[in-house]
C-alpha cells in the first residue's frame, strides 16, 4: 500500500489521494505516506500540525471533522464531549472546537470518569462503537448526540452497529461533500501552482576583501543555497527539477509547456572586443550584471552560460566560471563534469563513429544475404524490421513489412550502405587537448581485416551533436537533428546519415538527460543555467536555445535573461544572430559589448600578450596613445553590432593597472563610434556592486527602439554568403576558395543543402584569418582551405586558413597548480 501511495505521489496526473482501507490498515506509516498537498482526508500529521498552528488555508482538514462541525450549530456556552474520538480525526475535532472557544472534553469508553462526564455534556461527538455494557441512561435527556466512523466516507457501510442511523447517514453525506470540497480545492491549488509565480529570492551578502583572493578561495568562501531551495524561489515546481547533489539540478522541459502563455523577458547578449589569449572577462561581465541586476537592482535576471570543456581547464585558459566576486559557485563543480553532458555527448559520437567504420567492415567481408540475414535476424522464431529500419524502407521507397517479401535487388539495395571511406567527415571525440590526436590511423589489427584509413580526434565541444544540443528546441527537435547528421557519402555521391546508419535512436537515448538545463547559482545567490558548450571559433560558441527560453519564461515580462557568445563580436556574436536567433526565433533587446584597456594597447601597437607570461609594461602604465590607436578594433566591433539593428552597451572591463584617463578615454570614444552607453566596470573586485551602472545602462538600452535583422538572406548561394561574412565583418576584400572547398560547396549544393547558414571556423584572436593582425586588418583575401557541412545542425562550416579541431597542451599547461587535498578532498588550483 505505501508503495502505491509514494507512486500515486510522484504522478503529476493525480492531484489528490483519498484513502479506503480497513480499518487495521491506518497506520501512522500509511497516512504520512501520502504528500500533505495530495492528502484529501488530512489525515497526514504534516495537515494535522498545519491545523493545530492555525494555518488553515495552508492545510487540509479531515473532512468527517468538517462535518461534525457543520452540524454542530449555536455551540456558546455548551460542554462537548468526544467518546471514543482517537487519531487524527478526533484531534482535528478537538483543535477546531477548541479554536471556536467551546468547552472541550474528551474521553476513552472505557474511562472510570465516562458516566460523570456524560452526564454533564450537552454535546457528545461518538467516534466508535459503543459497548454494549455503557447504558443509554447515562447520557441526560436532552443530549445532542453526533455519531462518525471512518468508514462513512466508504460505501461499505455497516449502519446496524450505530444507535443513531439518521444521524450517522447525515454526518457521512457531509463528510463525502467535504471530501469533494477537499479536492476542489486540491485542484485549485494546483491550477494556482501551475501558473507563473513572482520570484521570492534571498540574495547571498557578499563582503569583498583587498586585495582580491583567488577565484577558488572566493568561492569557497561563499556557502550556496540548497539548489532546491533557489529553484524554489524562482518559480519552479518540485517536481521539475532533478537534483544532483547539493548544489545544481537539471529543469525539466515540461516548464516551456506550463508556462507557454507567459510573456518572455528581455534578452540581452554579452559579446567583446578581439581578445587577447587571456580573455577579456565576458563570462565575468555576464555574472556580474545578472547579480547587479538583480541582488542590487530587485530586478528578476538569469545568466545562461556555456559548460567549460576539461581541455582549456586543464592547458592554458583555465575554466570558465567568471572571477573574482562575479562567479558561478561551486566554480569546480561548475568547471569538473558538472552534470555529466559533455560526456553524454563524446559516448554518443563516438558510437556513431564505432557505427560507420564497423558498418564498413562488415559490408566489406558479407554477401548480400549473410548482411540482410544479420540486419534482419529470427527472434524466438519471428523475424521482422526494428523502427528505424522501417523507415530506411520508406525512404527507398520499399513499402514492404514483411521481411520475406524483399527481392534481391532490395535486399541489396536496404543492407548495403556504400559508405566511401574517402568522404567520411565524422571524427572521434575526446574533451582533452591532445595534439597527437589531430592525425591518426584506425584498424590496424588483423581482427579488421586489412580496412585502414586515416582519422582524427576532434575535442568533444566541436562535435555536432554539442552543437545540435545547443540548438534543439525540444527532445522532438534534438533527435530529428540527430538522425539528420551526414557523416559521409556512398560511391554515388549521396550523403549518409546516422538514420541510415540506424543509430538515430540510441544517440537519443544517450542524450536524454544532457537536453535538460543545469541550474546553479552566482556568488550573490542569483540562477544560472549552465548549458551546451561548443567553441565560437570552431562552432557556433554559445550556451543552449533550451535554456534560454526556459530563463525567459521565469524571469517574467519585465526580466533580463543575460547570455553570452564566445570570442569577439565578429565570431560569437554574428553566430548568435545569423544562427541561433534563426533556430529559436528569438530577438535580442541590447547588446553588451565587453572591452578592456590591455586588449585595446594591444590592438593599438603594443606588444604581444602571452598567456603565462608577465605583462610588459606598456600593459601596467598609462599609455593614452596606445589605447586611442587600439580603439579601432572596438569600433570596428560596434559597427558590426549596428549591422543587425541591435542596441550596444559597451562595458568596459577596469583592471587595477587601468588609470582612470584611460577609462574616460575609452568611454568617450565608445560613445562617440554609436555606443548606447559606455560604462566602466568593477564587479571582479566588488560583485554585483561594482556593476550597478552597467545594469541601469542595459535596463535603459532595452528600452529603445530594436530594428533587429539577419546579415544574409538563406537563399543566398554558400559562396555568396561567405562572402557577406567575410567582406561586411572582418573587412576582408574578398574570399579564396581553394579547389577542395569549392568541391565541397558544389557537392552540398547538389545535395540540397545550400540554404543553411554559415558558420565560420576561424582564429579568433585576429579579425583577419591571422592571428597576429590586429586592430582593424584591411586589404586582405580571406582563404577558404575547407567546407564542412553539420545538416544536423543545420549549418555549413567553412574553415578559414589552418584552423585546427583539436587543441594542444602548451609547455606548462594549468596542471601543474591543480592538486586535490586527500583529507578535506578540496580541490586546489583551479581558476
């Protein structure tokens, strides 16, 4: 029985529980089993306490106490006595009575006491059957007497063993109408819990220290709020979230379906400048405004961001959980894992990737018959096709079920893919830099029969289904996107998909839990989604369209949801637009640009920054004329904003070695080339403090007029398309395509895909394709040595110069300061 009650407590289709057992059976075990806000009898000692403290409303009142109560009329002055009235049904009584200030007594049948104190109750309420050797004489006349039992809320009634059936039948006819106003009103909870609810959030106080400590000492320093405590303050239901651990739960989809109806919130994206190998502090800037918006501002506000990949964590950029007092906490269970979708996605790849070359092998070593007899195989003495194999029969035009129908010519046609090992685009996937992983040679032993080729190992975050992860809306959508990935052509020339490789169903599968977004919380006790992962320079470089949407909807109408797009404008911010605006059909209210005085000196003329090296001093001393030179490049990146309609903010990033002539400077000029606004910031050394003005620019920003649009229409040719990218964002003069890229565009185009977007693969530390131009390169041909297609995700990718898919470890990656404290198991030197 309990284990049916916790069943029936976890469906969402059941609203109330009502309990109808024998009498043996109501046990304190079996009532409390049941979930106080499902429990219709209010048996439950949760309703019960509820009751006692007075917090009716809150509570579910039994309903045979309700009707004993109704009719009980005129009570003043009067003594009631309740006989035989035990458990949760007769305390319910008691308390209610009590509460409506009548003179309450209570008595067992067997009490010695029982004949004085009937003899002196104008009232007496009777819970169970009265022995035979208690006499009627003993009650006086005149007496109001009230019969229950638990079972008058049952049919089975057994009205013979009671005095007074009149009266009994009355009290469970109530009791049934109670019961049913019980659940009337159950479901009316409901209904209300359905509906979009006002944030009731407790901010975190934050007490910044000078100078700062490290990223992991702030954090640690910071105790969280349980993350289904946030989750409540927020507006979500228990029952749509999933807990992993203390601090971070995956959020059902089912939100998007309750709150469909409930207006978006603003929506503001986070880009940069052309950044130094340091980074200039988007992720920093996101957090920061998002706790300013809403710890200082009382303004509802989400941050959605990407999921770090283990391979910058461990080489040389370290994670990327902001800094400073602008952090998402726990920032090493943010940075380590977190809820396990990176390697959700490198198990789905690569089975995909097993899939094809063993597929290979084995059309490479069968008949036409051994191959179908293996596809197709007798089981328990039937044989038939799977799903996904009938389906690859319609898309043949093969309408057939039955396996024994199939001509030979058919048979050959369902079992044999022709994969050409020459077209194959789909790489195994590992989330670690790894150089020696960039050309490898798979099959070498003699159990694959001679079938070698050539391969590489991509770094997870570049693999399409991170890509499709970041661009499904909804787990339809993901799949569909799945089993549309082409991962090579046959010998005729015509693409291979993973539906046809039947796998569509089982990458689904593995990827079903890695779709739901991650909640967590900043330093100052705010939400974030943490979701999806993929690099802007070899993706499309931002968090996922789920948990935007999702963020949206909470945040209600007058909200911010603040998320950000990797690198520079010219890369992130143009994907997010071109690509992930066109997938979830969302428009962007402002756009914050994010810029600091080091990258500026650097664009300006001064020397090379080195991750891991000492800053020259150009960078640490007051330089007004490096900084006016370097202004171009933040310029440049304003006027590719103003390109699609969007409002910009520039936030200027101020570090401790900025003097206040050059933030002044870089302000003014921000203003002057077409900025909203200019704000410098503080929210590494300050938190959420230090971005208050930020956050009132971008408030005011959202205001404004927004005549949002796409740079290129999608019925543009590929090459075409390019070419707008190339010329109208980075400022190249033209684009070369080498002879394997135009190959590449012709192929796609005849096979039907050249009306997806683009998304380039190119440095980002440069708006050139090198890396060691910066400012505002000018003059230059943009080379094109390649063109990918992810028809999954729905963009073709052509990689500019010799971009690489796999990182590589420099001389001392950031391993060497992360160790592990084998008593405490505190994790040391992440940043």
């Amino acid at each position: 029985i309990v284990n049916e009650i916790l069943r029936l407590n976890e469906d969402p289709n059941v609203q109330g529980l009502a309990l109808d057992l024998p009498e043996s059976l109501y046990s304190s075990k079996v009532l409390n089993a049941v979930k106080p806000e499902k429990d219709v009898d209010g048996l439950s000692d949760v309703n019960l306490g509820r009751l006692v403290r007075g917090e009716a409303y809150d509570c579910l009142v039994p309903p045979t106490a309700c009707a004993v109560m109704e009719l009980l009329e005129d009570l003043g002055g009067k003594t009631v006595l309740l006989v035989g009235a035990g458990g949760a049904v007769g305390a319910a009584l008691q308390c209610m009575l009590q509460r409506e200030g009548v003179a309450t007594l209570s008595c067992r049948w067997k009490a010695p006491q029982l004949q004085t104190k009937l003899l002196h109750a104008d009232v007496v309420v009777v819970g169970s059957t009265k022995p035979d050797d208690v006499p009627g004489s003993w009650i006086k006349p005149g007496t109001t007497i009230i019969s229950y039992s638990r079972d008058l809320l049952s049919e089975k009634h057994n009205y013979g063993r009671q005095n007074n059936h009149a009266a009994e039948n009355t009290v469970g006819s109530l009791a049934i109408a109670m019961r049913m106003q019980n659940m009337v009103k159950n479901t009316e909870r409901w209904i209300q819990s359905q509906q979009y609810r006002k944030w009731d959030l407790r901010c975190l106080k934050l007490q910044p220290l000078s100078p700062v400590p490290s990223d992991i000492e702030i954090s640690r320093a910071q105790r969280p709020k349980a993350v289904d405590v946030l989750a409540k303050e927020i507006g979500l239901l228990t029952d749509e979230i999933e807990i992993y651990g203390q601090t971070k739960a995956k959020v059902r989809l089912s939100l998007l379906e309750r709150l469909k109806d409930q207006p978006d919130g603003k929506y503001v994206l986070v880009a940069g400048i052309t950044p130094t190998p340091l980074g200039e502090g988007k992720s920093t800037v996101t957090i920061g405004l998002v706790q300013a918006l809403t710890a200082h501002l009382n303004i509802n506000s989400f941050a959605c961001l990407r999921q770090p990949s283990q391979g910058p964590t461990f080489g040389v950029k370290g994670g990327a959980a902001g800094g400073g007092y602008a952090q998402v906490i726990p920032m090493e269970e943010f940075n380590l894992h977190l809820t396990g979708d990176i390697h959700a996605i490198t198990a789905a790849n690569n089975l995909l990737a097993a899939a094809i070359d063993a597929r290979i092998l084995h059309e490479n070593t069968q008949s036409d018959k051994a191959l179908y007899n293996r596809l197709v195989p007798v089981v328990n003495g039937v044989r038939g096709f799977s799903a996904i194999q009938l389906a690859r029969l319609r898309r043949l035009g093969i309408n057939k079920t039955d396996p024994g129908t199939l001509t030979e010519e058919e048979i050959s046609r369902f079992a044999r893919l022709d994969i050409d090992p020459s077209t194959i685009t789909w790489q195994r996937v590992v989330d670690t830099n790894d150089r020696f992983l960039r050309k490898i040679t798979v099959g070498q032993a003699n159990t694959e029969k001679g079938f070698v080729r050539q391969a590489q190992f991509d770094i997870a975050v570049a693999s399409e289904i991170m890509a499709i992860l970041a661009l499904a809306t909804s787990l339809q959508d993901m799949k569909e996107r799945l089993g549309k990935m082409v991962v090579a052509n046959d010998k005729k020339g015509e693409p291979i998909t993973a539906e046809d490789l039947g796998v569509t169903g089982a990458l689904a599968v593995l990827m079903k839990d890695a779709i739901k977004p991650t909640l967590m919380q900043t330093l100052e006790g705010t939400p974030v989604f943490v979701h999806a992962g993929p690099f802007a320079n070899i993706a499309h470089g931002n968090s996922s369209v789920l948990a935007d949407k999702i963020a949206l909807k909470l945040v209600g109408e007058k909200g911010f949801v603040v998320t950000e797009a990797g690198f520079g404008a010219d890369i992130g911010m143009e994907k997010f637009f071109n690509i992930k605006c066109r997938a979830s059909g969302l428009v962007p209210s402002v756009v914050v640009l994010v810029a600091t005085v080091r990258a500026l000196k650097m664009h300006g003329g001064g020397p090379n920054v080195t991750a891991g090296a000492p800053l020259k001093k150009e960078y640490t001393e007051e330089n007004l004329q490096l900084v006016a030179d370097g202004c171009c490049n933040l310029q440049k990146q304003i006027q590719i904003t103003q390109l699609f309609g969007v409002p910009v903010v520039v936030a200027l990033n101020v570090f401790k070695t900025d003097s206040p002539a050059e933030v002044d400077l870089v302000c003014k000029i921000a203003k002057q080339s077409g900025a909203f606004d200019a704000v410098p910031c503080n929210h590494w050394s300050a938190g959420g403090r230090g971005a208050v003005k930020l956050a009132q620019a971008v408030e005011k920003a959202a205001n404004q007029k927004n005549s949002f649009k796409y740079l290129y229409s999608l019925e543009l040719p590929i090459v075409e398309k390019i070419r707008i990218i190339a010329q109208k964002v980075y400022g190249a003069q033209d684009i070369e395509l080498s002879p394997a890229a135009q190959s590449q565009v012709d192929c796609y185009t005849r096979q039907g895909f050249g009306n997806l977007p683009i998304c380039m693969a190119k440095t980002h530390l440069s708006l050139s394709h090198q890396p060691e131009r910066k400012g505002v390169p000018t003059g230059f041909i943009l080379p094109i040595s390649d063109v990918r297609a992810s028809i999954g995700a729905g963009f073709i990718y052509p990689l500019v110069g010799t971009m690489s898919t796999m990182p590589g470890l420099p001389t001392r990656p950031c391993f060497y300061d992360i160790d592990l404290d084998p008593v405490t198991e505190q994790v040391k030197g992440l940043f």
